[in-house]
C-alpha cells in the first residue's frame, strides 16, 4: 500500500510565480495581480493539504493510477475549491500556471513525480514513476490551443515513446463554454471522447462561493 509523505509541503516561495503579466501593466499592476495569486496559492496550499490527508490510506499499485489520482485531486481543487480564481485574468490563464496548480498537488506521494522530464524528444510536463519499470506520463493542455488536436494525435505517443512507457494522463482545462465544446468535439473526432486517462477540467469563472460544490474526489 502506498503511504503519503506529509513531511515536505512547498512554500509559496519556494515555487517560482511565472510572469503572467501583459507588456503594458504598470509595476504597480503587477504587483496587485503578484500578491493576489500569492494570497490565492496560500489558500489552495491547504485545501490540497486536507484533500491529500483525508485520501490517506488509498491503495495505490501504480503509476498511472497515482497519476489518475493526482490529476482528480488538482481537478476537485481547480473547480470546487476555488482553484479557478488563479485564472482570472486571461493572462493566467496559460500551462504555466496549469502546471503550477499541480506543484502542490503533487507533494506527499510516495511515487516519484518530476516536473519537465526532456528525453531527446522535448519535455513532458510530469512523469510519475517507481523504478524503471512503471512510469505514467503526465502532459497539461489547453482546449483554448490551436494545436489541441495535433497535440492530442501525435505529441503523447512521441513522448510515451521517449520515456520508455506505454501509459499517459491527459488533463485539459477549459476557461468557456465555446472552449468546452471546441474540446469535446475534437475529442469525438478523435474517438477520444469516452478515454479514462482524458479528465477535463473545468475553470470557468464561478459567480459566488455559493456556486462551489463540496464534493469528496473521486479516486477511480
């Protein structure tokens, strides 16, 4: 059984906050909008905290499930506590704050989980492994993206290849209703609408906290 480690959780300083700023804003702006998505990550740290340890105990027997898993915890965080608010300027609303979501979501699993693995074919966003023998690959998409559907037909295979796995996790975040039918319709043309290791995340902008669920994650 795999047992989540609770002794190192990241401080907000201790992960880079990406410069999500646009090429006009004051000094002044940034700073604003800096400490708002400080204050915000300050208040996601703990909810994921309490997300992890209520999970404790799961029975995980590999990687592609513990990539599951976490990839289900960063969705219950970005849709039902609050996580969405990070982006609500659309200058955040990128991978790199995507990916900075899950630096904290990923913390406390006894699995090996390493950020922008690059193995001779370009970098893959996470990898979750135990030894050499099970590896999961984890990449984050935007349905926004122009390339979606190249990404979804070829750029998975090349990086499963790459890391010697054959399992990957694909999670994509929509900030529209238009975003979220443009994914599911290149999903069906795909013949990817219905894949389990395919979770859609959804940070659209709530309208009060009353609107947010409190549900438990699901694991499977």
């Amino acid at each position: 059984m795999a047992q989540y480690h609770r002794n190192h959780w990241p401080s907000i300083t201790e992960i880079d906050t990406p410069s999500f700023f646009k090429h006009g804003d004051t000094s002044n702006q940034r700073e604003v909008e800096t400490n708002r998505i400080i204050e915000e990550l300050s208040i996601l740290k703990g909810e994921v905290k309490q997300l992890i340890n209520s999970s404790a105990g799961r029975d995980i027997q590999s990687s592609y499930e513990e990539a599951i898993y976490r990839v289900k915890v960063l969705k219950s965080v970005i849709e039902d506590k609050g996580g969405f608010k990070v982006f609500k300027m659309q200058e955040n609303q990128n991978e790199a704050m995507f990916q900075l979501l899950f630096q904290f979501v990923k913390e406390g699993s006894a699995w090996d989980i390493n950020a922008e693995v690059n193995n001779g074919r370009g970098p893959v966003d996470f990898t979750v492994s135990r030894g050499s023998k099970d590896k999961t690959v984890i990449e984050f998409k935007l349905a926004k993206s122009t390339k979606l559907k190249q990404n979804l037909q070829h750029q998975v295979e090349v990086y499963k290849k790459a890391n010697d796995t054959d399992k990957a996790v694909i999670a994509i975040l929509y900030f529209s209703q238009m975003e979220y039918l443009h994914l599911t319709t290149v999903l069906r043309e795909l013949n990817l609408d219905s894949a389990e290791n395919i979770i859609l995340i959804d940070a659209q902008q709530k309208l009060s906290a009353s609107n947010i669920k409190k549900t438990a994650i699901p694991y499977r």
